[in-house]
C-alpha cells in the first residue's frame, strides 16, 4: 500500500445540497492523490445531480453514477459494483472528512501488514461547528492490531461502532465475499459490519480523528419509529446469523453480549414510549421480550453464567415490557369500547334524521352533548405516524363516552 494504491470512494448522494460541496472538496483535497471517486446520485430531486456533474466536471478521478431512488443501501451498492480500487472506502455525504485519511490509513495497512483499518471520529453541527460527544469506539490512545476474533467482540460490546465511514478496508473483503447491504432497510451499518471484521485478516486501529460526522434533523436515525425500531432487530438477526455461521465459537459470547445490551436499555423509557405510543408498536416489545428470554434460554442451556448486575437489570426491563404491553391492551380495549359507542351514536342520530320530515337537523341538545364528549376523546385519542389510533389518558367517566 503506498502512493500508487488505487483506492475507491463511494459517496451515495440524496438532498444534500448544503453540504456535497464540502464533502466532495474534503475528498479531492486528499494528500493520497490515486483515487477513483464515485458519486451515486440517488434520485435526488434537489440540485445535487447537477452538483455532482459539475464536480466530475472538474475532477477526472470522479465517476457519476445517476440512478433512481432505492435508499442508502441500494446507493452504495451500485457504488460498490462499478469500484475497481484496491481499497474501498464509503463517505456520507453530509459529513467531512480530514485530508490526511486515505494516506493515514493507507501508512497504517502498511505499517501493520493489515487489510483493515479503523480510526476515531469526532461530531460536528449542520453549520460545521465542533460538538462534544463520547462515543466508546473512540476511546483508545494507542494502535491496536487485533485478529477478526478479536474485532468481532469489540464490535458486539459496542467497543467497535458499526459505522462503515469509520474504517477502510481491502476491496477483497467485498469482492471477494458477495458483500452487498440489505435493500430497503435502514441500520444497515449494523447488519454488515461484522461481514467486514471477519473477513478480514487482520485490523489496525488508529487513535487519529479522521473523521468528521455531522449531527442534523434530516439523518436517517434523527427520530425513532416503529420501522426503524423493526429494521434494528432484523440487523441484529443478520448479524448473529453470519456470526453463528462463520464464528459459531463465538455463539455464547455473542448471546450475553446481546442480552447485556438489552439489559441496560432505558426500560422507563421503554415501558413509558408503548404506554403512551410515542412510537414503539407493541408488537416490536413483545419481539424484544422474547428475544431476551430465547437468549437467557440459550445460555443457560450452554451453562454460561450471566453477572447479577445484568440479571437484575433485565428483571426490571421484563416487568417494565411486561406493564407496557398490559397498559396497551388496556388501552386497546378503551378504544374498541369507544369505537362500540361511535357506531351506537351514529346509528341512532341517522335514524333520527331519517325521522325528520322537513329535512333540517334534529335532536340538537344529542348533538351539543356528543361535540362536548368528542372534545374529551379527540384530545385523547390522536393518531400515530402510521395513521392508527394512538389512545392517550382515556377518561373514563360517563361525560367521555359518546
């Protein structure tokens, strides 16, 4: 690896307009000059075709690929199938990246005969101002050279982000394992990361700030939903689906690794976001409570010993699930009994009407008296992001029901 190392960057582009021209001038000011920079425009209906053009425009290292919209993964996967560099690297392009990072990282392959190579990030606003932040990937002040063994651990006890702009990595571990993301979800990231790790044949951490992540309103994870919360576990599957396979030695560590992150989950948090379904479907928390006991199973068929302080911290989040769901399907019922006594009323006030022979509105004093009752209900009944009733301190006096 040295100066004539043909590296490839994939930078997938989608409504970033206020940001592509720093991250595009972040990547052509490189000190390593042999790069193959490739821009997939996603569809995006804003000026970052155009932008994108004019950069190629400018640069001959750099590729436009124009495709239509199919979301991060199917971006970076039509970037990956036209890289020819001997190392691949992905960017977002709303971050920023320091200039020394391909040269770094490619010294450090050298300097460690490894093919993958990790380093420290820090975070910065949406008009570039520096933030504090303390991520635990980042916490390390020497090179560390590990075996994929030993990365994978770090990885499952989050020593290791997930984030595929946070290393480089030889194109065989791509090409050479049928890699591709998981279209049509997101926490993408997560479901790959071990992919790379293993595949790799030794890795390389370096404690240098090569990266700059931008925090802003509009990224993909800026707010929580029941998809998202879906598209989590379904990494979290993928994951130990690889791992099982590729690392099945690595079964019991993963699975108490696993339940030791659910164990120090907020559960307050939890059991208050289903009761007043702020967001997460009560389906997704009877999923998470059964995921927790299948892998209290496994380890305990395995007879490895889960530490006191992660056992009493589960209990705690199963009672906080286990109220949650109860208070939903409590409140599940509310709403069907409400339901019951819309129909009732409008039934009846069509009948009335039906009565009227002068064809003006009857029953007036029903009318005044049902707008006041709905007023009750309709601020306790509102509707979620999926447009499903979302039932919020239901009164249950007479004056509530219609």
């Amino acid at each position: 690896m040295d100066e004539n190392t043909l590296v490839s960057v994939i930078v997938p582009v989608y409504k970033v307009e206020r940001y592509l021209d720093e991250c595009v001038a972040g990547i052509v000011g490189q000190t390593h000059r042999r790069l193959e920079i490739l821009l997939v425009d996603d569809g995006s209906p804003d000026g970052c075709p155009a932008m994108c053009d004019a950069w190629a425009a400018k640069d001959d290292r750099i590729r436009v690929i124009h495709k239509t919209n199919g979301g991060l993964s199917d971006a970076r996967n039509a970037g990956l199938a036209q890289a020819t560099g001997e190392c691949i690297y992905f960017v977002d392009s709303d971050d920023a990246v320091a200039p020394q990072l391909i040269e770094h990282c490619l010294a450090a392959m050298r300097e460690h005969d490894a093919d993958l190579v990790m380093f420290q990030f820090d975070t910065i606003s949406e008009n570039g101002a520096p933030l504090i932040s303390d991520y635990k990937h980042n916490d390390f002040d020497q090179v560390m050279v590990m075996t994929p063994v030993e990365g994978i651990k770090a990885q499952l006890k989050a020593d290791i982000d997930g984030y595929f702009w946070s290393f480089l990595a030889a194109a065989p571990i791509y090409k050479d394992h049928a890699f591709s993301f998981p279209v049509g979800r997101k926490i993408e990231d997560m479901a790959r990361i071990c992919n790379v790790i293993g595949e790799s044949r030794r890795i390389v951490r370096i404690p240098e700030v090569l990266y700059h992540y931008r925090l802003r309103g509009g990224s993909i994870t800026s707010a929580w939903s029941p998809q998202l919360m879906r598209d989590w576990m379904k990494a979290a599957d993928d994951r130990e689906t690889y791992i099982l396979e590729r690392y099945p030695e690595l079964k019991g560590f993963m699975r108490l690794q696993q339940l030791t992150f659910f164990a120090n989950l907020d559960y307050e948090t939890i059991r208050q976001t289903v009761t007043a379904s702020l967001n997460i479907d009560p389906e997704d928390a009877d999923e998470m409570r059964r995921r927790i006991d299948r892998l209290r199973r496994d380890i305990a068929d395995d007879h490895d010993e889960v530490p006191e302080s992660t056992r009493s911290l589960l209990e705690l989040l199963k009672d906080s699930v286990d109220d949650a769901v109860d208070d939903f399907r409590e409140m599940r019922d509310d709403w069907k009994r409400i339901g019951r006594g819309w129909k009732e009323y409008m039934h009846e006030r069509t009948e009335k009407t039906g009565r009227d022979q002068s064809g003006h509105e009857k029953g007036g004093r029903d009318r005044t008296g049902f707008a006041g009752g709905f007023g009750r209900i309709g601020r306790a009944v509102q509707e979620d992001a999926n447009g499903r009733p979302a039932i919020r301190n239901v009164a249950k006096d007479d004056d509530a029901r219609v």
